[in-house]
C-alpha cells in the first residue's frame, strides 16, 4: 500500500516529518524487522474511524483554523485599539510562521522519542491555552510571545494529524485519502467558518476594543475541542518505519517546483492576514466582511473534490501553476473591483485553492519520486515554504506602510503568486 498522507494541510509539514514513516505491509517487511514492536502496526481499525477522524479534525480546526488564521479577522480591532502600523500587525503572524518553523524543526527531533499520538495531544492542548493567553495582555510583547509559541506548539499538532489519520483506512486507499482531504480541508476550513461567523459582528456590535475577549472565546472553544482529540489520538498506534534508504534528491530537476511553493508562501499569506483589514479601510460592513470569511471558509472545505481530477492527471508542476493563478486572481480582486460580488468572487477562488498547492507537492512528490524520498523530498518542499511564509506579512505590512495603503500588499501578493506559477509550468514530469 502506497503512502496516502496526500498533503492537503497548510504547507504540507506533517508529510515532512511522517511520510518517511512509510505504511508497510507487515507481510512485505522481513522476519526480524516484522517482530520488532517498535516497527509492528497493529491490524485492527479504530471500532469508530469516523468519529476519531472528527476529533483529529477539531484540532486541525484548533491548530490551522483558530490559531493561524482568526488573526486576520481580529487585526483591524487590534490595529486600531493599539495604534499598529501595518508592519507592525504583520509582524504578529510572522512571529507564528517563525514559531511554525521551530515547531516543526522540534517535532521532526521528537518524533524519534515519542509516539505521534502524545504530539498531537501536547500541541492540541497547549495551542489552545496559547490562544487563550493571546486575549490576557494587548502588549506587543505578549502578543509576539504568544503567536510564536501558538505557532511552534500547533505545528506539533498539525504535524501529527495527519501521520495519525492515515492509520484509520489503511486497507481502503480511497477512504484513506477522503479522510485526509477531510482532515485539512473541512478542518481548516471550519475553523474560518466559525471565526467568520462571529468575530466581524461582535466587535462591531461592542466596539474594537473587546478584541480580548474574542481571543479569550476563541480559546474556550479550542479547549473545548481538546477531550475527543486526544481521545482520537490514542486510538491510532504510530506508523511503521521504513528501511529502505533514500536516495539522494534531484534538486536541479526540481527547482522550479520549490520556486513555485516558495511563491505560495510568500503571497497566499497576504490575503489571510489583511483582507479583513482592507474591507474595513473600504468601510466594508460587519455582517458582508463575516459573509466573505464564512464563503473562504466553505469553499476551503470543498477543495479536495474541486481539485483532484487534475492532481490525478499531471505528474508535472501544472497542477501547482493552475492553483498559484488561482490564488493570485482571489488576491487581486479585491483591490482591482472593490465591489460585493467581486469581493465574493475573491472569496470563492482564493478559497477552492488556497489548500490545495500543498497537495501539488504532495502530487508531484508521489508520482515522480520513489516512496523512499518522499519523505526528504516533502520536508526539503516544506522548509521552503515555511521560510518563505515569515516573509510574507511583514513584508506586506511594510509596502502597506510605504504606500498608505494595504490593498498595494495585495497586488504584490498576487505578483508573487503569478512568478511563482511561471516557475511551476517550467517543472516537466521526472519520469
């Protein structure tokens, strides 16, 4: 059975860390190495895959969702209140890209000591107080330390979720992969759902300076999602590990599919972090801004079916430039027709793609490489984006800053995005 941990998360960093923990048969492994218990998978399925596969979503919707991406919705309060230029509103999500790096890096150490299973929970659970602290103190400070640690302690979670679901199905290669499209894809996006819902009409019902307490609600809810996924968590044993040794990867045969992906951590974070920003400099109302986030959210959770008809027939970088095109198109609407339809149709693009270029990685790793590199291959694609990612925001507040005008980030974005889908057509298939 082929290694499913199709990649539909953000960047795509549990693969990294999992994926060279390839699924082997018992059968396949030899005598010795099929008796070691540290390398045994257990035969029996979870009694209740589905409902474990639930509480590993709800924190994905805790580590990706809540932690990550409800910024966005609680910058403009926190700019105003606080008197942030917009370098400085940035800088808070690039301080939890630079904690999403350290986490995986961690997680990646860990791994060799402790069971996914364990990372997961300790993520989970500290995630969530992370996000509750975040509603404690306004002080830049605080809320630099705060998004760094949310940003180390869920990559831990989200790097794990998604080792541990490919365990549910692991004789069903179809049910396998709709469970992971459903873990990143409905889990994320649920998490934007339910901010996009709330945070835009309670802080225009009492005013920007309650920002707190919707971090404070954000994170009561995390925790109360954080009894069924350990819960999920302890039902799945860890994946056995390979033997076989990688081979060294083709790195100047691969380069402009990591040129791409270093694009799409550039730009795609733009959108996440100031969209709401520049809806409220566009004297956007509270309920219209709540209706954009939940059609980004909803579409977030039905881009696997959107998408996987191409992954399914191109072994080259087209699948990666269609979506980077995709996303650059969401990132300039806004700001090119900032009217209501516009802005929706921005939602639905952006949002039917923006998951979906970790799956390109994953896609192109999968057919053009042997299972032996993926994981290498996977964790090198990571590295790239996560670094790209840090530059993003900050880099977007300061252009913001320079023009006076956030909606000129966007476009820039939308730039990146597109130089980076050049790059990706150039990727041939390697076999």
């Amino acid at each position: 059975m082929d290694c499913l941990f199709a990649g539909y998360g953000n960047g795509g960093l549990w693969m990294g860390a999992f994926c060279e923990m390839s699924v082997v048969p018992s059968e396949k492994l030899d005598a010795p190495f099929a008796r070691n218990p540290r390398y045994l998978l257990m035969t029996a399925a979870p009694a209740r895959p589905w409902l474990v596969l639930t509480g590993l979503a709800m924190g994905v919707t805790v580590t990706n969702g809540f932690a990550r991406f409800s910024y966005g919705l609680m910058l403009p309060a926190m700019k105003s209140e606080m008197g942030w230029n917009y370098a400085q509103a940035g800088w808070l999500n690039t301080a939890n890209a630079l904690g999403y790096i350290v986490g995986a890096v961690l997680t990646m150490v860990l791994i060799r000591y402790t069971s996914p299973g364990r990372l997961f929970g300790f993520g989970l659970i500290t995630t969530a107080v992370a996000i509750l602290a975040t509603g404690l103190n306004a002080e830049l400070w605080w809320q630099t330390l705060w998004r760094i640690l949310a940003g180390i302690f869920g990559a831990m979670s989200f790097s794990t979720a998604g080792a541990l679901t490919a365990g549910l199905f692991r004789d069903d290669p179809r049910r396998n992969a709709l469970a992971i499209a459903i873990l990143f894809g409905t889990g994320g996006g649920l998490g934007i759902v339910l901010c996009g819902a709330g945070l835009p009409l309670m802080l225009d019902r009492f005013g920007p300076q309650v920002w707190p307490i919707g971090w404070i609600i954000i994170g009561i809810i995390s925790l109360s999602f954080v009894p069924l996924g350990l819960w999920s968590a302890r039902q799945l044993p860890a994946p056995a590990l390979s033997q076989t040794k990688a081979a060294p990867l083709p790195l100047r045969r691969i380069w402009p599919e990591m040129t791409g992906y270093a694009g799409f951590g550039m730009g795609y974070i733009v959108y996440l972090t100031f969209l709401s920003a520049w809806m409220t400099d566009q004297a956007a109302s509270a309920g219209f801004i709540a209706a954009v986030w939940v059609v980004l959210g909803l579409c977030i959770c039905v881009s696997p079916i959107v998408w996987r008809p191409v992954f399914a027939r191109h072994a080259s970088g087209l699948p990666l430039a269609l979506i980077l095109c995709c996303i650059a198109a969401g990132s300039a609407l806004p700001v090119v027709l900032p009217n209501g339809p516009a802005l929706l149709i921005s939602a639905v693009v952006f949002g039917l793609s923006v998951f979906m270029a970790p799956g390109a990685v994953t896609n192109f790793t999968r057919q053009n490489l042997p299972p032996e590199s993926w994981g290498a291959a996977i964790g090198l694609f990571t590295v790239v984006f996560a670094v790209a990612q840090t530059v993003g925001p900050y880099g977007a507040g300061l252009v913001g800053d320079l023009f006076g005008n956030i909606g000129v980030s966007l476009l820039a974005a939308a730039g990146l995005l597109l130089i980076g889908a050049a790059a990706a057509l150039l990727q041939r298939p390697l076999k």
